[in-house]
C-alpha cells in the first residue's frame, strides 16, 4: 500500500508542474481580453492612448466641488488637471470656471480686512482676464463673472462682463447696462458710469424711465467730471431728444448745469425760453 501510494505522488506532482504554466497563460489571456474590452469601451479603438469618457470627466468636475466644499484647495485643483491641459476637452470651460471658483473662495477664506485678504482679491484679476479672454460666455455666466469681480474690488472688471452681459442677452440690456453704470461709479469713475445712463436715457421708450436716468447720469458726471463736461453730454443728447426741451424740470437743471458750467448767457437763454413756453402754455 505504501509503494502504491508513493508511485503515485511523483506522478500526480509531475501533472501539477506541468498544468501550471498553461494555468497562468489561461489567466493572462483572460486578464489582457478585459483590459482590452475596457479599453474599447472607453476609446482606445487601436490608439496609443486612451480617450477621456465624458463620464470620466463629469466626475473629475464633481469630486473637485466635493473637495472644494470640504475647503481641500489643492485636491480640487489636482482633480482638475487633466482637464485644464487639454483647452479643446468639452468640459475644459467648466473645469476652468471651477478653477475660478476655487481660487476665489480660498481668497475670500482669508481674514477679513487683512494683507493677506487684499493681496489674494488683486492676485484673482489675472484669471479673471484670462477667462474673459476665452469670450463666448453666456449671459448668465457674463453676470457671475460681473458679481465676482465687484466682490474682489475690480469694478472696471465688472462693469465690462456687465456690459458684455448685456450684449448676449438685448432682452436685459437696460438693466445690464445700468448695473455697469454703477460698477463704473464704484470704482471711482462716475463720469462714465453717468455716460452709459445718458446713452440708456437716449434709448428708453419711457420718458419718465428716460428722464430719470438722464438726471442721475447728468449728477454722476458733473461729479466726476465737472459741469462742463456734464453741459457737453447733456447737449448732445438733447439733440437727439428735442421733445425733452418741453419738460420744464430739465430745462431748469440744464440752466443751473450752465451756470455752473460759466455759461451764464446760456442759463439765461434756457430760461428765457422755458419762461415762453409757459407762458404759451398757460394761454392755451
């Protein structure tokens, strides 16, 4: 029994050596034809390199905002590279303003009112700039870029996406224009912020809205500018408005516009002919 039992243990170790080899072939044929499926699926198709799935993208774009939400800066934006390094990828514009989002909040982190607040805002405008470069934007986005850069301090920033805002969008051009009028006098500059309100009075088929912003844009650029500068713009448009000669109010703000200005004929004259006009009117 015994030298049965040891014939046989040489032999069944002779089968096992030999089994083995083919074993490990079968499982690396196995394997390779996975790999290779896998591959297929997501756009090898015989390429040397693999082409992203927009899954694949989708989900690099929301484990960067999950990280962004937990405050984890730096892993958002490693997520983020394959992205940011291919500018014709599909999701390459919003990997780019996830980029955008994560610089800022990581900026507004930083104590309030500190150096280090203000050097991180200024630092922001760079990315800004290279963001409005890429153009085509939608209105909507136009308008986020104008909130953020109002927030970070670069008013003439936002007053340009506002202004491009209102380019892509004729439906909300009055009050995109006003918002940029006013990102304009934010930052220091109400002459032309009081320009935009002229040219949007000149526009309006509201004469009381028309009005209304002709006599605040008039303010903001004699503030700005002084009140020969504010005679000049409102002459030009009263031109193209003659009908607003009729509006005695305006015509007794342009008379002490003119005086201001040193024009005190003027005044006069403006006066002289709205005292006319009244007297017609009262006849009548």
């Amino acid at each position: 029994m015994t030298f049965i039992s040891m014939s046989i243990a040489p032999k069944q170790a002779r089968q096992d050596h030999l089994l083995r080899p083919a074993s490990l072939l079968l499982f690396i044929l196995v394997v390779l034809a996975v790999v290779f499926a896998v591959a297929w699926q997501y756009g090898w198709h015989g390429r040397l390199a693999f082409q992203e799935s927009a899954a694949d993208a989708q989900a690099q774009i929301e484990g960067a905002r999950l990280m962004l939400r937990s405050g984890q800066y730096r892993g958002a934006e490693r997520q983020l590279q394959p992205l940011l390094c291919n500018s014709a990828h599909p999701k390459y514009r919003d990997a780019r303003i996830l980029q955008w989002q994560i610089a800022m909040t990581e900026a507004m982190a930083q104590k309030s009112g500190s150096p280090a607040r203000a050097h991180a805002l200024y630092a922001l405008r760079p990315m800004l700039r290279s963001l409005y470069a890429l153009d085509s934007w939608s209105a909507a986005q136009w308008r986020g870029f104008a909130h953020d850069a109002f927030a970070i301090g670069a008013y003439s920033m936002s007053a340009q996406a506002w202004m491009a805002a209102a380019q892509a969008d004729p439906d909300r051009a009055l009050a995109d224009r006003k918002a940029a009028a006013d990102a304009w006098a934010a930052g220091g500059d109400p002459a032309r912020g009081g320009q935009i309100l002229l040219d949007l009075a000149a526009q309006s088929r509201d004469p009381d809205q028309a009005e209304s912003l002709l006599v605040e844009g008039l303010r903001w650029i004699e503030g700005g500018a002084g009140a020969k500068a504010a005679l000049v713009a409102v002459q030009a448009a009263m031109q193209r408005h003659p009908e607003w000669w009729q509006k005695r109010d305006l015509v007794l703000l342009l008379a002490h516009l003119a005086l201001s200005a040193g024009r005190p004929k003027l005044a006069a004259q403006w006066l002289h002919a709205e005292l006319l006009r009244g007297t017609a009117r009262n006849k009548s």
